[in-house]
C-alpha cells in the first residue's frame, strides 16, 4: 500500500471516529444506586440529572446519599469510557484511537 492510500485511509478512521465520538457524547449513560440516587450522563461527561429519591432524604441518610451519587458518578464515567474504547477499537484497532495523526 502506498503512503498516499495510508493517508487516506487515516483519515477516513479520523472522520468516523470524530462522527462516532460526537454521537456518544449525545448519547445517555443512566445509573441508579440503591434506588435512591440515579445519574444521567452524556456521553461527552456532562451530567444531564441527577435525581435523589424524596424517601431517601432524611438528615441521617446523608452519608448513604453522598456514598451513592459517588458510586453512581463514578459507574457512569466509566460507562462512557468503555463506550469511547469499543469505538476506538471498533475504527482504529486501537483503544486509544487516532486523533493525535
């Protein structure tokens, strides 16, 4: 293969990954702890809601809740990376990606 159809090819990867990655970030990334806390995510790490069942909300479940929307928070990033990797994977091979070229 010549160094004008690797270039090419290179950013043909580049323009679907770009698209690929702009559809997850309007993607949504929900998680719920304990049914009391639930996170909603986007794709690109910008929460939409986070929502604290009205039960939950009792002076002596602070710690729980905090505990919880961490948990949650945490679980949802996580989500969005692995999203992010299988894209990666799925278009450059890489888990990295490519857009550093």
């Amino acid at each position: 293969m010549n160094m004008q159809n690797l270039l090419a090819q290179a950013q043909k990867m580049q323009r679907e990954l770009k698209k690929a990655h702009e559809d997850l970030a309007q993607e949504e990334f929900l998680v719920t702890k304990g049914g009391a806390v639930t996170v909603i995510f986007y794709g690109d790490r910008r929460i939409k809601t986070i929502n604290i069942d009205q039960d939950a909300l009792e002076a002596d479940n602070k710690d729980m809740i905090e505990e919880m929307l961490r948990l949650s928070i945490n679980e949802a990033l996580n989500n969005i990376k692995v999203a992010e990797d299988e894209i990666n994977v799925r278009i450059t091979g890489r888990a990295e990606g490519m857009m550093g070229l």
